[in-house]
C-alpha cells in the first residue's frame, strides 16, 4: 500500500480532555446537591446572566417579533427540510409482531422517549441550525416533551433567531442556560420538573464531558468532539472547490481536523497551496479558528489507488466525507465507515449542516465506525413482546427449563416447572437434572 502523508498533524484533538473532565465533574457535583440555586449562580459567574432561566411564549414572542422575514423564511424552510427527513426515517422503522410457533406471538413496538433534552451551542458563532437539528428531529420522532438549552448571547438572553428557530422546530420549553450547567439541569429535571430521558446536540468539551458522565443516568446522542471534514479527491476533482470545503469546515473551532486524501499529487498541491490563501481571506474570527484547525490538525495523504484512499478514509472514520472524484457509485459502495456522506462537487457539508435536511450532529473521533448521528431512532425505544397460549407455553417451558438447568439456573427452571404442573397436571416431562449446588 502506497500512502504519503504531504502534511501530518502536530497534535490530537483529544489533548485537553483531562481538565475538561475535572472541570465538568466538579460541577456535576455541585449542581445535583445544589439544585436550581447551583446553576442560576454558575449562569451568573461563567455567563454574566442574572435574568430568568425559563423562558415564556410571551418572551418568546417579543424577543423574535423584529427578526426579518426573510430570515425568518429561510429558517423555515431548513427546519422543514429536517423535519421532511426525520418523519422519512420514522416511516423506515415499524412495529411488528410474528407468530414463532403456534400461540407464540411475539413483536416488537416503538415508543418515543418521554422527555427530551437539546442542547444549542452559542458560543463563537450562533448556531441557529443546531435548533431544528435536534428539536424537529425529536418531535418527529413522537416525543411529547422536547426541553431546549442556549448560553445568553451577549448579554441579551438566547439570540432571537436561535429562539426563532426552536419555536419553529416545536419545542415545548426553553432555559437560557449554557455549558455544564445547562446539561445538568435537563438530566435532574432543574426548572422544568421534567428530567430528561436523553440529552442531545453538539457542544464545547465541557458540554461533551458533561453528557459522557451522565451517560447511563441518561441517555445521550453521540460522544462528540471537534467538528471534522474528510475530503477524497481525485485528478477530477476542482482544487478550488476542495480547499474552499475545507476552510469551511476548519472554521469550527481551533482543535477541527481537516483531512484531504487524493489520488492525484498535483490535486493534493494545488490544495495545500490555495488552503492559506482562503484562511487568511476570512474574517478575524472565523480565521483565527481556521488557521489553528489547519496548523495544528490538518492532513494531506496522497493514495495511488482509489481502495487505498477508500482504506484510509474508514481508517480516519470522519464525521463528514465529500468524495470529489469519479464513478460516485463505486464510492457509495465502498466506503462504510463516517458519519455522513457527500457524494459529488455538487453537495457540501455546509449544505448539511444548514439546510439540505439530513442531521449534522454526527459522530466524531472514529465514532464513525461503530455509529451514526442524530435520528429520530436516538429518541425511540424499540421495545419487544410477547404473548402465547397455554399449549404454545408447553414446548417452550420443557426447553427453558433444560437450559436453565445447564447452566445452574434452578429458580429460572423451576417457573418453568410450575407452568407446565398448573397446566398439564397429567403429563410427565423431561426437564433436565435439577441443580443441587
């Protein structure tokens, strides 16, 4: 295999989650034996809001009334197109039952969470796509409960479009409320009287350490990390387009991994020479973010073969892969392992975080390999069944209680046992050697 990295990263995203740990347990702590009076003073210290947590209609209302209409249009139709997709994959799954044997009825039926928790990102950038991503997703699922957390942004309570786009979305409470302590105060039910069964949606480390250690108490999406972009490129491909989805996506965050695998070496140059230029041609913040992304964690390998490149790629597992090259069928063939899926210089992964209707919250760091991201199967438990009459019960019981029996399971054999005296008195049957260790 003929792999060459022309660029390597100098570090892992990963480097700081040790303090982001410690941080984020001290505050767990505090919050679950401080309660509502723990979090409102966290929002006061880390966030300088002093205002009310829960946020009314009426607030609501006020706060979205002088959004243009334009934006609120385009907010809209974003929010529909997710909500299109999400009842497309509800529509996917079904509830089923199946006779086994004679009597045996067995099946399997889908109940949506009760209480949802979704978690909207302000910080750097005001993330109004993250809304609809999470909350219309939930509802589509069935979810009767649907809580939403955004950081005040600047000073003034949840950005207005933000807002705009949850009451879009459905959601059915909102708390202004970030980071650590806006997870804590969905999962113990903080101001809602409603702990959530899930907790959704991208966030800092903080955020993401915050999930992972209420992970079994709740449920939650995926274990996230820094946003990250894949691009396979062949001699076809554009390198403008290419490096330009790259800055796109490096503009996440000073820890986001860009990674180009090409098939073609004067592609693979083109690019790594058009990548500065593009950064530096952003504005001050979104070029600070890019800059370290691309220094620090951007990577270039070179493949001599399509399967190499398709190797390589499951080998980063990313959370977004656009393939530029041709024969697009043999890539969507081939490649199983990321979070979702660009297929042609024709779709972006900005199109997918914004408005294209599939979900951006995604599995990073390899997640990729063993999961998917947000769906409406997040917020569903497909829960079994079953049913079976007294003579379905009669082959069934014989077989359980031989297996029970072998592996030392005496009181699983013995319900059986008693079934069968209760229901055929006057049958003898072969139910292994009774346990007497």
């Amino acid at each position: 295999m003929a792999v060459n990295k022309l660029k390597s990263a100098s570090k892992q995203p990963q480097g700081n989650e040790a303090a982001a740990r410690e941080v984020a347990a001290e505050m767990l702590a505090n919050i679950k034996s401080g309660g509502e009076a723990a979090v409102r003073d966290y929002a006061r210290r880390l966030d300088k809001w002093e205002g009310d947590i829960l946020v009314s209609a009426a607030e609501i209302e006020r706060r979205t009334a002088s959004i243009p209409a334009g934006i609120k249009r385009d907010i809209e139709f974003a929010a529909g197109q997710v909500r299109k997709f999400a009842q497309a994959q509800m529509a996917s799954v079904r509830e089923f039952q199946i006779e086994l044997s004679p009597g045996l009825v067995a099946g399997q039926r889908l109940i949506p969470v009760n209480v949802a928790g979704c978690y909207v990102p302000t910080g750097r950038y005001a993330h109004i796509a993250s809304a609809y991503m999470s909350i219309a997703t939930a509802k589509a699922a069935g979810v009767p409960t649907v809580i939403a957390c955004s950081t005040p942004y600047r000073g003034e309570g949840i950005h207005p479009q933000v807002l705009y786009a949850m009451k879009v979305a459905g959601v059915d409470a909102v708390m202004t409320l970030g980071g650590v302590q806006a997870i804590a105060a969905m999962a113990y039910g903080l101001f809602t009287g409603k702990p959530a069964d899930i907790i959704v949606g991208p966030g800092n480390k903080f955020v993401a350490e915050a999930k992972r250690m209420l992970f079994g108490s709740v449920g939650i999406d995926v274990f996230a990390g820094p946003s990250e972009v894949c691009i396979i490129a062949d001699g076809s491909a554009d390198p403008a387009i290419v490096a330009s989805d790259l800055v796109g996506q490096a503009e996440h965050g000073h820890e986001s991994p860009a990674w180009l695998i090409a098939t073609d070496r004067e592609l693979a140059e083109a690019v790594l020479r058009r990548v500065p230029e593009l950064i530096e041609a952003l504005p001050p913040t979104a070029r600070d973010a890019a800059s370290a992304a691309w220094r620090d964690y951007g990577e270039v390998v070179l493949c001599d073969t399509r399967e190499e490149a398709a190797q390589v790629s499951d080998g980063y597992a990313s959370e977004h892969l656009e393939v530029h090259c041709g024969d697009l069928d043999w890539w969507f063939g081939r490649l199983s392992c990321y979070g979702s899926l660009f297929l042609g210089e024709e779709t972006t992964v900005a199109f997918g975080d914004k408005a294209s209707g599939t979900n951006h919250i995604l599995p990073t760091k390899g997640a990729a390999r063993y999961s998917g991201g947000l769906s409406v199967h997040k917020f569903i438990k497909t829960v079994t069944w079953q049913r079976m009459t007294r003579q379905a019960s009669r082959d069934t019981a014989q077989v359980t209680a031989r297996i029970s029996r072998l592996e030392g399971m005496e009181a699983h054999a013995r319900t059986a046992d008693d079934r069968l005296a209760k229901y055929f008195p006057q049958e003898s049957f072969e139910l292994g050697e009774p346990v007497r260790e």
